[in-house]
C-alpha cells in the first residue's frame, strides 16, 4: 500500500476539523439594497463643462447589519477620489450625503474650486453577501480622458475591517495569468495570449465560485469567473471562510504535490522580502540600528504589509506603483516625497533610490547583502557643487537563525540586532 502524501493528510485533517456542513452554516437574512443613481453635467464661470456620476447602493431597513454596511459605504465615499476632492460626507442618511455631494459638486465646479473639464465619477455596488462578509465593487476617478479605477475589496463585517490580498490568499505570481488564461473567454481570451503580464487584479467570492477582476492596462478592466477549488490550497485560514470551501474543493487541490506558494519559502527574493535583505516565511522583522528601531512585518507569501503600526497605503500616502511580479516599484509618501525600487533576477533589490539618495547594493553567492553604495545629492541651490557625496559600508554577518536570516551584522556603520518571527 503507498504511503498518503503529506500533503493529502494535512487536506483531510483540514477537512475534518474546518469545513461545516451545510446543516451547520448559520444562516443569515441578506440585505437588499435600493441603487442611489444619479448623474449631474454642470459648467464653471468660463463655460468648461464638467460632469459627475454617482451610483451608490444603499442598505435597506435599519438592522444591525445594515448599520455595520452602511459605515462601511460612508468610509469608501470618504476615501474615494471625489471624497478627496469635495471633502468628507456631512452627517445624515447615505441618501442625504450623495445629496450633499451632488450639491457640492455644482456648486465647487461653478466657484471653480473644483477642476472643470473633468468627469467626477463613482460607483459601490454590492457584488457578495455572507454571514460574516460583504463585497463591493468600487469604480472610482476623477478624469479628463480615460475612465475610472475599479477594485473588488472585501469587508470583515464583525469589525469593518477591508480585508487585503495576504489575509485572504497567497497566489503564486504565474498563477494569476494562468486563471486568466484558462477562463477568459472570446476576443479576451486571444488577447491574453499576447500579454506578459498584468497590471494587477483582484479575485474575491462570488455566487458563481470566484471573481476574478483584473486589468491589462491602466483603464481598461476585465472579470472571469472560476471554481473555488482552483485557489483552494492557496487560501489561509481565514480565505476558506470568505470563500466558503467545501470538503469536496477542498480535496480537488490534494493531488498536487505541493502548493507553489509553500515552495522554496528559505530562498531569497520572495515577495517583497528582497528589499529587506530577508527570506523565509518571515511575519515580522523588529530591525535595530543606531537610527533607532523598525518594525516591518509581511504577508505569508513575503509581500510587505505595515511598516511600524502603519499599512503600506498610510506609509505611501501618494500612492503605490507595482511591478508585473506585484513588487512596489515606486512608492509616494506625499504629492513630492518618493522612493524607487529595482530588483535583480533572483528578486533582490539592488538599488533603493529616494528624493536625495541613491542605494546601491550588491550580494554574495547566498544572496545576503555584501556592499552598499549610499550616494547623497545636494540640495538645490547648493553652493558647494552638483557632485554626489558618497559612501560604501561593507557587511560581515555575525549570527544567523536557523532558517538562515542575519539576526546580528557589523559594517562601518555600526552594528544592527534584527528580531523576526516567522508564520
């Protein structure tokens, strides 16, 4: 008799001690919700004409659970490119505040404290209901040509929480293109075939399995949909509740001999742990200098989650660009302050570049940084001359843990302590 596959054990004990029946899924009464719909053309004191579109699902009743939506659709008006630009929502009904907006709206292009010539435009409308989570699909812009952003985002309904892409699964990068590939369908799907990469998506539960909303360009969106069992061995423990995985999804996914997303985990270069000069499953690296201490911590597929408390959209206040492998390229804390990241082939990063400095840096055979070029530029205006000031530290690892990251190294810097905790 062959011995069962390590990985079939660990789906059968998932099996026996995670799925619920169908007799043991609570129930829920979903929400129905009446669509605020409504579009305003308008023009400024010189005759630039400006439009603004709001589409907006609304709760209906007054439950506990409408209450919890309702925050949650007040916070994505408030967040939204036209929450930005108009100002906060005033206190009252959603009805009253899409009301407040419209009125807004007229009144800031006709002061022109608003930009005219533009279109205004956003959309939340509810995709998916469980008993403990809710989605929208939310299109979102301000725009002279082009059209709208879209996104899927997913909510936690016992805390408001919006969940992000590491909570609820950990894809390996090809299998993106793959899923997109396999289920589009039509002119799509030959379109697709000539395409490297995608410029991001995101894939969230639907009544028809999974949805998988993605973009091949800046403005140009496209959604398949797929079986659950296709993402099951990917999903965290958390993911198998959003999505609802069966026992019989669930058992689809154990013939591979294992996930992509388990493999290779002590490499370096996985995720976003190359900029860290870390590798493994690594949650949180407490990094001490003479600078003080960073606490950086990261998803179960090594993409980077919160620097110091904060999360990556609040660190990056302007905004984040990502490479075809979802790797932050570039990265804006404000309208002016940015930073720029390039990696190697093995997914390291060699040059760490922000407004002022310049970080080179290389690595030896085990992928562990050896030397650091820092080049400071001067200030505008600088009388002492245009040439970058520049200085090299060279590293010599002093303690390892047992997966293999530094936990103490010295250079002419000084010497740094890391902490790091692993999943």
């Amino acid at each position: 008799m062959k011995k069962m596959s390590f990985y079939m054990v660990i789906a059968m004990a998932f099996v026996l001690t995670s799925c619920k029946s169908t007799a043991e899924k609570q129930e829920f009464e979903p929400l129905t919700f009446s669509t605020y719909e409504k579009e305003e053309a308008t023009e400024s004191l010189e005759g630039v004409p400006a439009g603004m579109t709001l589409k907006i699902d609304i709760p209906d009743g007054e439950s506990e659970r409408a209450a919890k939506v309702v925050s949650i659709i007040r916070q994505l008006v408030t967040d939204s490119e036209i929450g930005d630009q108009i100002g906060a929502p005033k206190e009252g009904t959603l009805q009253e505040v899409c009301d407040d907006y419209i009125e807004r709206f007229r009144k800031g292009i006709a002061k022109e404290d608003l930009t005219p010539g533009c279109e205004y435009h956003l959309e939340i409308l509810n995709g998916y209901q469980s008993t403990d989570y809710i989605c929208f699909h939310v299109s979102d812009g301000i725009f002279g040509n082009g059209g709208p952003m879209e996104r899927e985002v997913v909510f936690r309904l016992s805390d408001e929480h919006q969940m992000e892409e590491g909570e609820m699964y950990n894809l390996p990068d090809d299998k993106w293109m793959e899923l997109a590939r396999k289920y589009a369908e039509g002119v799509e799907k030959e379109k697709l075939q000539n395409i490297e990469s995608l410029m991001g998506g995101e894939i969230v539960p639907d009544e028809k399995g999974c949805k998988y909303h993605y973009a091949t360009s800046m403005h140009i969106f496209n959604t398949v949909y797929f079986p659950v069992s296709e993402i099951a061995s990917y999903l965290t423990e958390e993911g198998r509740k959003i999505f609802d995985v069966t026992e019989e999804q669930t058992t689809e996914e154990t013939t591979q001999e294992e996930p992509v997303a388990e493999a290779h985990k002590t490499e370096p270069g996985r995720g976003e742990l190359g900029i860290f000069d870390l590798r493994g499953p690594v949650k949180e690296c407490k990094w001490k200098t003479e600078n003080g201490t960073k606490t950086y911590t990261f998803d179960e597929n090594g993409f980077w989650l919160t620097e110091d408390g904060q999360k990556l959209k609040d660190v990056f206040l302007g905004g984040i660009d990502r490479d075809a492998q979802k790797r932050i390229k570039d990265g804006w804390a404000d309208g002016y302050g940015s930073i720029h990241y390039k990696y190697n082939a093995q997914g390291l990063a060699t040059i760490i570049e922000e407004d002022g400095s310049k970080q080179t840096l290389t690595y030896d055979a085990d992928g562990y940084v050896k030397k650091e070029i820092l080049e400071i530029y001067p200030e505008m205006g600088d009388d002492e001359g245009t040439t970058a000031e520049q200085h090299t530290f060279t590293y010599t690892i002093l303690e390892k843990d047992e997966i293999g990251n530094w936990t103490k190294r010295k250079s002419n810097r000084g010497v740094e302590t890391r902490t790091i905790t692993y999943y």
